[in-house]
C-alpha cells in the first residue's frame, strides 16, 4: 500500500475545513488592514533562499529540499557533484514564504521608487526537511503577511498588533499566549555585536558544544538558542544585543514599544531572541502559547536588507508568519479547536425510482438558488434516504412521492420535528431557502 512521506499530511474533512477558515479569517483581517493576497512558486531557484534566509543557516544548509528534474537527476547522479548545475537549474521547495515574496516584488517591482508600500499576505505549504515530531512536519502550512516598503517603527507596531489580533479571531485566550520582542540592530550596529558574541563564545570554548563552536565562527548569535543546558548557562551572561543597538536602532525598537503600549499589547521583551534567519534586522518578535507543548505558533520582524540581497534596490520590509498546524495543537490545548461543523445541506430524496427525473430537476434548482443540497445516487429506498439525510446533519428533507408530483408539489420535512407540508414545485427555492434562514 502506497504510505504518505513521513512527516506530510493529508488534508480533509474538518481538518481542512480548520486550514479554509484560518485563511478566510486571514483574508478578511489581513484585508481591512490592506494586505492583498500573493502566491509565489513552491520551488524556486535556490539561490532566492541562500541570498535571504543565509548560507549559514540551519535552514538553507540542512533543511531545504532541493529539486532536480528526473532527467537532471541521472546526469547529476552519474556526475557526483552539482557543480556543474547552471543557477537556474539548483532549485529548492520553499522552507519559508518570505524570501520568495521578496523575489516576486524586485522581479516585478511592487515597490517602484517613491510608491505606496506593497502589502502582501499568503497561505502556502512549506517545506522543511526536519525530522518529523509533534508540531514539526515536513511539508506544513503557513499563513504570513510581507509589508514592503514601510520603514516607519508604526509598521512594526501594526504587524504586531494584526497577528495578535488575528490569534484572538482564531480562537485563542490571549491571556496564554506569550509576545516576546526585541531588536537585532542594524547592518551598523550588528556586525560589532556578532564579533563580541563570537570573542565570548571562543573565551568559554572549553564550556561550549561543538556546534556551538562552529556557530561561533558563520552565525555566532545561533548559540542563544542552543538545546544544549551547558551552553544555556554560558550563554545567560553572554554580551546582549539591546545594550550594543545604534542610536537609530535604539530609537526605533524605543518606538515600536511605544505604539505596542498605546495599543495596550502586553509583550516581555527578550534581548536573546534572535530567529533562525540571516535576514532580519531591528523588530523580532515571536509568539507562543503557554504550556501548549508546541513551540512557537508564530513569528517575524524586519528585514531591512533583504530586497537588495534578493538582487532589488534597498526597500525596507517587515512581515511574520504563523504556522497552522501548530495553531490547531495549541488551540487543542486551550481547549478550543479550529475547527468549523461541515455545512447543512438539504436532502432531496424520491419515494421510489420513477421520482428520480423529478429529483435531479430539483435538485438542480435548489442549487441554482444558492441552497446546498444532496440526493440518493444509489437507489436506496426511502427509509435508507432518509437514514442518509441524518447523517449528513440535513435540517430540512425534499420528498418527492408520485402523488405529490401529480400535484405539481413535494413534500418539504422539517428532519428535526417530523412536521411535512406540501409545497409547490416552483415555490421549493423560495420555501427551502426561507426556512434554512
Ligand atoms: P519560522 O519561519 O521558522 O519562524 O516559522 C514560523 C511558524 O511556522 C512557526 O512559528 C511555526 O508555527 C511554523 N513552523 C515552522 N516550522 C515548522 C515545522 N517544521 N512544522 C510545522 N510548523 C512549523
């Protein structure tokens, strides 16, 4: 028996009807805020996330799943090396969404110079390859928004109070989610900063784990969110990153907070979040639902410098994404769940199988009405159609019967009273709907 991909799901049924109505709450939130929806390619060129997200993290050098074509595939097995792979043929599923976003606006120049920000929101799958557990798979879902173009620290604020805002919509007692913030600096402040984190890990070399010690040399600030308890402890006295910010960058994060407070958005500032990714700068933030076991259900910040890393001129950038799986166990545990009953439908069903032209014309009206509806397409008897119409939670049963036809009429059955009445047929689209109402 064919087996899905370990760490891949199956989306049906109410679980997919979970994924459909975060999206619908995305569209309409994400849309009074201004955001418009976008979807890129699920692969891209490779480079689009080594120019982004950074050669040295986790993400491009472990967990990205390359792509080859089946005839490559042969040629680059039989080669032993990629190296003689053109830049358009190294592609990559998309781990995250915001580096192709960015790609699609440079490409097509959302942002021309002096317009009006881009504001872009998606729901896409990702992929990662990680190794699967509880709330990390490796093909998951995610919704995000990019605001390109806004440098203004009111832009933050606004991501910030949106996602939280949107939390609140999907379910959640914001009172057990946890906001943290902070600031990484900029491509002034941060380089400095990266050097002293580096000269503290290399003086605690003997106390450090071995990745950390390479960390200290590509991507030193990774070392704050090592697993490893030794690390942990070095680490808690390590240089923070709010006492090394600019004036700029201080002034921003400084303001930032300020409209977060205006807001009344309760958040803890945490100096050594610093996100998996090369590209951020200044505001990060990430959210987690207390004691829900799952991790981060959310996360995102600026990212200053990625349009010109992605080949664009300088345009500033902030965004986040939330991850649905993840939502749906954190909702779980709260108690609550995302997910929404399937919709009622009317069932239309015949007496026996000389009414089945009479059902497939009403049916078709009752659809044509906007009313949704089902039939017996297995020559089921009455009772059995009837059994059906249970089952699928149908309010209200159509019952076409000879004599009633020869009146021009069915019998229209409220299903939780068991009280009928005879309704003409040209009046059942008016009829059914009012009563559905
Ligand atoms: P990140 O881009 O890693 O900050 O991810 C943003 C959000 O996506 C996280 O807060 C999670 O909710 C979700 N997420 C990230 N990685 C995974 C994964 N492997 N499986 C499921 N959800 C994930």
């Amino acid at each position: 028996m064919a087996q899905k991909i370990q760490g891949t799901e199956d989306l049906f049924g109410g679980y997919m009807r979970a994924w459909q109505h975060m999206q619908d709450v995305a569209r309409e939130l994400f849309g009074s805020y201004g955001f418009d929806m976008i979807e890129t390619p699920a692969i891209e060129q490779v480079d689009t996330f080594v120019h982004g997200i950074g050669e040295s993290t986790d993400v491009v050098r472990k967990e990205m799943f390359r792509v080859v074509s089946g005839a490559l595939f042969e040629n680059l097995l039989a080669a032993g090396s990629e190296s003689g792979l053109k830049a358009k043929q190294r592609m990559a599923m998309r781990p995250e969404g915001t580096a192709g976003v960015v790609r699609a606006a440079v490409e097509n120049n959302f942002v021309p110079q002096g317009a009006a920000p881009a504001k872009l929101w998606y729901a896409e799958a990702m992929f990662r390859g990680e190794r699967p557990q509880k709330g990390r798979l490796r093909q998951f879902h995610q919704v995000g928004v990019e605001w390109l173009g806004a440098p203004d620290p009111a832009a933050d604020a606004e991501c910030i109070i949106m996602l939280m805002e949107f939390y609140k919509r999907l379910g959640f007692d914001l009172s057990q989610l946890e906001l943290r913030v902070n600031s990484m600096g900029d491509e002034d402040c941060r380089p400095a900063y990266r050097d002293k984190v580096r000269d503290f890990i290399l003086a605690h070399e003997d106390e450090m784990c071995e990745d950390c010690l390479e960390r200290a040399q590509i991507n030193p600030l990774r070392s704050f969110d090592c697993k490893n308890e030794r690390c942990q402890r070095v680490m808690r006295d390590a240089p923070l990153v709010t006492d090394n910010l600019c004036d700029e960058c201080r002034s921003h994060y400084e303001q930032v907070k300020r409209y977060l407070d205006a807001a009344g958005i309760p958040y803890e500032e945490d100096p050594t979040l610093v996100r998996g990714l090369d590209y951020y700068t200044r505001t990060v933030f990430e959210v987690e639902a207390v004691s829900s076991g799952v991790g981060a259900i959310g996360g995102g910040g600026r990212y200053d410098g990625l349009m010109e890393l992605e080949g664009g001129k300088q345009t500033p950038g902030i965004g986040f994404a939330v991850g649905f799986e993840r939502i749906a166990l954190a909702l779980e545990a709260q108690g609550s769940s995302l997910e929404t009953p399937a919709p009622s439908c009317v069932y239309v069903a015949c007496a026996s199988p000389d009414e089945r032209a009479a059902a497939f014309d009403v049916t078709l009206a009752l659809r044509q009405a906007g009313i949704r509806c089902e039939a017996d397409y297995q020559g089921r008897s009455l009772k059995s159609q009837f059994k059906q119409a249970d089952k699928l939670g149908a309010p209200i049963c159509v019952v076409l019967g000879s004599e009633e036809l020869a009146a021009g009429a069915a019998t229209v059955r409220d299903m939780r009273t068991h009280e009928q009445d005879l309704v003409p047929l040209a009046a059942l689209p008016e009829t059914v709907g009012t009563r559905l109402a």
